[in-house]
C-alpha cells in the first residue's frame, strides 16, 4: 500500500514537505493517537497505518484508498490540518536551534593546589658569600627567575604567598649589580645582555643599570660591628621595641644580621625594584617600600638610621627637602637620616673617606649644628 500511495500527487507533495523533518515513525504515533480518540470505527485504516512503508504517510490518499465517509473523512480532514499544523511548528523550533549559536562548555582547568607557608623573616645561620663577577650574575639570576615565580603565586593569592626557607636561601645570594655595570652593555658581554633583556622589565632593567654604579655589598662584621656600637651607646637599655629605618636597604643585610634577642622593628626604602621585592620575600614581618628616599614621606621619628648609603658623585635633588636637595647621594642620605630620628635617636652608616676627607664641609657642618659626634671608625682601605 505504500508503494500505491506514493504514486498519488497528493500524496507525494505531503510526503515531500515533511519527510526531512518528522521521521515516518513520529507520523505514525501523531496521526494513531488522533485516529484512536475521534475514529472509532476506523480499523481497517489504522491497521493499513501500521503495514504503511516507513517512508510514506498521507492522509489524503488513506482516505482515498479505505473508503471513509463524509463523516470520516471530514475528522481525519481536520486532524490532518492540526498534524500539519503540529509539524510545522515542530519545523519553526528546530530552525530555531539550528541557528542559535552552539555554546560549547568549557570546563576550567583546575590549578595545582599552591601551599600556604608560614610568614618569617629570614635569618641565615652564616654569611652568604658570592665571590667573582661571573658567579655574582648566575646567582643573581637564579634569585631573579625564583623572584618571578613566587611574584607569580602572590598574584593567585592576592598577597597572602611567603618564600619558604628554601626559597629564602636562594633569594639571599643576590648579591645586587655594584661591580656588574659591564653585565648590562651587549658590547662587552652579548648573551648575558641577552639574557638579562629577556628577564626583567624595561623598568627593571634601567634602574638594575642605574644601581650598579653604587650599590656595594656589605660584609657581615661590618654590620655586626655598628650593632655593638648601638648596644655600648645604650641604646638597647630598655625593652621598648626599637624603631630601625634603613635607607637603600638592597636585600636587607642590616635586617637579617640584627641581633635575635632584640626588639627590632624596621622599615625601609630601595630604588631597585628587584632588590626590594626580594627583601619583601626575605622579611615579610618588615616594611618595604620600593622607592628613593629622597621621596619616601616621613610620618614619624625613629630610633635609629643604619645603613650603607650609595656612593657617588651624582646629586640628589628633592622637592621634599629643599634644603638637602642638591647635596652627594652620600651626604643627602646623612643629612635625611639626622631630621628624621628622634631626639635621642642614632645614625649609624658605613660612609666614604670622602665624608671626613672632603673640602666641602657643608654637611659636616650640618650634622655638627643639629647633632651630637659620637664617633668613627675608619675601615681598612680593602674593606
């Protein structure tokens, strides 16, 4: 019978119209639930339903075939319009998903779980020493590569991420770039300017540049000399806890040589954003600022200054302070350090044979007018 119905035009335009869209068994449970409840008496039409091939349907040409009555025909007439009407709309909600743009799920990847590590402040159990330009720069590298990763975690973490001990030792070696300043011109060493173009930031680059003229390392006796002389002033002879500012802390050698049985509190400055943010990861319990202290605003008086101030012929010009502003690197930051301490404060500096030895005495003066000479020590001329 399906074969008979395809020959009939009527048949064939309704079979073409839906046949891509409804498939013939969908027809068939369509138009069977229509027959069963408004044709009771129409058996021999439904089970000719039922033997149709899966390829045609057309309710025209059943009641052509079956021979309906009036009465009949006029119900399947109808039920065929609400099928068409059912079809097409089944047609309009399948356009529409076909054109709505496909939204493809993509899960997020999970990132590894990074660990929360306590917040100390580095003390070495000896004196980190890195002797030789070239072991100098492949240390200093090393601590800068670590510095990038641990940057890294803190921005996941908004902040809340510390170095471990581990870490810390690494970040220690940086030793700063005083004695490096070839490192930075590819004319005399190509691979390492290179290297060194690749890792840090044009900012980074120009002020590690800028450093190497008169950042200098500090030995560990050194230090551990001006903390005696702090203790034999007096100046630990109440248990209230010492406010310490150092100016041009690089990676705070004066902050890991304190004495531990102290009451310490420091804050400082550093220009070099390297050298500060690795101080940041060394002493987290500390307050590090990156920027020159001809800037730093001072809301307070501390109970000392310590330090070793850069050296060099270049001046220090300061809209803050006008009246240090054009003075020596050297001078301007002794000349900072004797107003920003409380009245009874001490300023402790390693400073250059320059300072005494100088035929400007300008600030010599100074310090003399505004505060009490305790004393000095002048260091070998290796040292």
């Amino acid at each position: 019978m399906g074969a008979q119905l395809l020959k009939d035009p009527t048949t064939k335009i309704f079979y073409d119209k839906f046949q891509l869209k409804i498939s013939p068994k969908k027809v068939l449970e369509i138009l069977e639930n229509r027959l069963k409840k408004s044709i009771e008496t129409a058996n021999e039409t439904l089970n000719a339903f039922n033997v149709l091939d899966s390829q045609a349907i057309d309710l025209n040409a059943i009641s052509n075939s079956a021979g309906l009555n009036p009465t009949q025909e006029s119900k399947i007439t109808d039920n065929s319009v609400e099928l068409n009407n059912a079809q097409e709309q089944i047609v309009q909600e399948q356009d529409t998903q076909e054109n709505a743009p496909t939204t493809i799920k993509q899960e997020t990847p999970t990132a590894p779980a990074i660990p929360l590590n306590p917040k100390i402040d580095f003390k070495p159990s000896e004196e980190v020493l890195i002797k030789g330009a070239k072991t100098r720069y492949k240390a200093n590298i090393k601590a800068i590569e670590l510095l990038k990763e641990l940057q890294a975690k803190q921005e996941i973490l908004k902040g809340d991420y510390y170095a471990t001990q581990e870490e810390q030792e690494i970040l220690a070696q940086f030793s700063g770039w005083g004695g490096l300043e070839s490192y930075f011109k590819k004319t005399q060493h190509s691979e390492e300017f290179k290297e060194l173009n690749a890792l840090l930031t044009k900012d980074e680059f120009r002020r590690a540049y800028s450093s190497a003229r008169d950042a200098y390392y500090t030995p560990k006796l050194v230090i551990d000399s001006i903390y005696q002389a702090l203790d034999q002033l007096g100046f630990n002879n109440d248990n209230h806890q010492k406010e310490i500012f150092e100016p041009s802390l690089g990676t705070g050698k004066f902050i890991a040589h304190a004495p531990s049985d102290k009451n310490y509190r420091f804050m400082g400055t550093e220009l070099d954003p390297i050298s500060a943010n690795i101080s940041k990861f060394l002493y987290p319990n500390q307050v590090i600022q990156n920027t020159a202290l001809e800037n730093h605003q001072f809301y307070q008086d501390y109970d000392a200054f310590v330090g070793n101030p850069p050296y060099g012929n270049h001046k220090i010009y300061s809209s803050n302070d006008k009246e240090l502003s054009n003075e020596s690197v050297y001078n301007y930051f002794l000349g900072k350090a004797i107003k920003e301490l409380k009245d009874d404060g001490i300023g402790a500096f390693v400073v250059s044979s320059w300072f005494m030895d100088g035929k400007n005495s300008k600030m010599r003066e100074h310090i003399a007018q505004n505060a009490t000479f305790l004393g000095a020590i002048r260091l070998p001329f290796s040292s």
